[in-house]
C-alpha cells in the first residue's frame, strides 16, 4: 500500500496542478488581505461568508475533484491501472491509497490559503480554527466521493463539477432534504457553528456536521473497493 501510495501522489503533482490551484488559493489569500485593510463594520462576519462563499463553496470542492478523480481516473484512462490491479494488493488498499495521496495534496493546498485568508482578514481564533476544521472535514468528504467518481467515469470532471456547481450550488436550497445530500451544507455548518455567525443552510448540528462527511467518505471508499474489485480494468 505504500509502494501505491508513492506512486499516485507522484502522478497527481504536477506544475500545471500546482500552479492553476496555487493561484486560486492566492486568490482567497489577496480577498482576505483585501477585507481585513478595508474598515468593515463587521469584519468577523464579513471574513466568515468570504471563506463560505469562496472556500467552502467552490475553492475546497474543486481542489478535491481536480486531485481525488485523477488518483485512479488518470491511470484508468492511459491504461496504466492494470498493473496496479495486476500487483498481490487487496482493491481496498489500491482505494485508500489513492484516497490518502489525494487528501495528502488536497488538503495542504487548500487549507493553507483558506487559513491565511482567515488570519488576514479578521483574526479571529474562532474563524481561523473553524476555517481549518471545515475545510479539512470538506476536503476529506469532497476526496473520497471523487476517487469513486473518478474510477467509475471517464467524464469525472463534467461530473465532479456539475454536482459542485448545480446540485450544491442550486438545487441543495431548495429544501433540508435535499441540503443534506450536499458537503457544503456540513461543512458550512461546521464555520456557522464554530464562529456564530448564521449562514445559509448551516442548520445541522455539530456533530451531525463532523461525523456524517466521514462516514460518507467510507461508505464512498467501500463502493469504490467494490467496484475495482468487480470491473475489468484493461
């Protein structure tokens, strides 16, 4: 597991990865600096909905899609996962493996600048602390589901973005059922709660908002075992 491990991180670092999510995360960095030179009349609220509508919306998801759907899609397409699908390694360890070298790039690129744009634009330990637990819970949720979706489409992407952008986006507002079936709504639940500071959809409890994104993620690695184990992989 390792061995698999070395080698799919490997594979996800590269420069154009690094420098298209570097410059989102300096984005979030400059809007921080931004609002915490601006006289605010309310800078603690203002830099809680700047990390919600930035980070934990759209920044968080896309770093986890752009890393988690390549750990296995990448060698699925060129033809290069069958000799990981070859070697004497249980599916779920292939799985885990990927999971863990996309969390282990996902979660310093992302949490990183979310963090500094927390300490630039208001400095507050609850925002700063509440922008790292979320955003680390979100990364993991997002890269789980992403390795599934990536190993069980070639058009994770289109996927990975349509779910980001129209189900989380639009039609998780409509309603509590359908905001349950979303990341964002956990962990913008986690910053609403740790801040106090009210946000759209932020209605689920603490600890409903910490422990459901986990077991999502194992349940989203469990399938994608499942599935590595069953498919023909050529």
């Amino acid at each position: 597991m390792t061995a698999v491990y070395g080698v799919l991180a490997q594979t996800l670092v590269t420069r154009s990865r690094l420098l298209a999510l570097g410059a989102l995360g300096l984005v979030a960095v400059a809007i921080g600096a931004a609002q915490g030179a601006a006289d605010l009349f309310d800078p603690a609220r203002s830099a809680t909905r700047l990390i919600d509508a930035y980070g934990l919306s759209l920044f968080a998801p896309v770093v986890s899609l752009v890393f988690a759907a390549a750990a296995l899609g990448d060698p699925s397409e060129d033809g290069t996962l069958v000799y990981l699908w070859l070697r004497p390694v249980r599916r779920a360890s292939i799985v885990t493996a990927a999971f863990a070298a996309s969390c282990s790039v996902a979660l310093p690129v992302t949490v990183i600048p979310l963090v500094l744009a927390a300490l630039l634009s208001s400095g507050e330990p609850e925002l700063v602390t509440g922008t790292l637990v979320s955003s680390a819970v979100a990364v993991t949720a997002y890269c789980a589901l992403f390795v599934w979706l990536g190993l069980k489409t070639r058009r994770s992407l289109v996927w990975g973005l349509a779910y980001i952008l129209i189900w989380e986006g639009f039609v998780a507002r409509a309603g509590d059922t359908a905001a349950k079936l979303a990341v964002r709504a956990y962990s913008r639940s986690i910053l609403s709660e740790m801040t106090d500071v009210p946000l759209n959809l932020a209605e689920i409890s603490f600890g409903a908002a910490i422990a459901v994104p986990l077991l999502v993620a194992v349940a989203a690695l469990a399938v994608a075992s499942r599935r590595l184990a069953r498919q023909d992989v050529a």
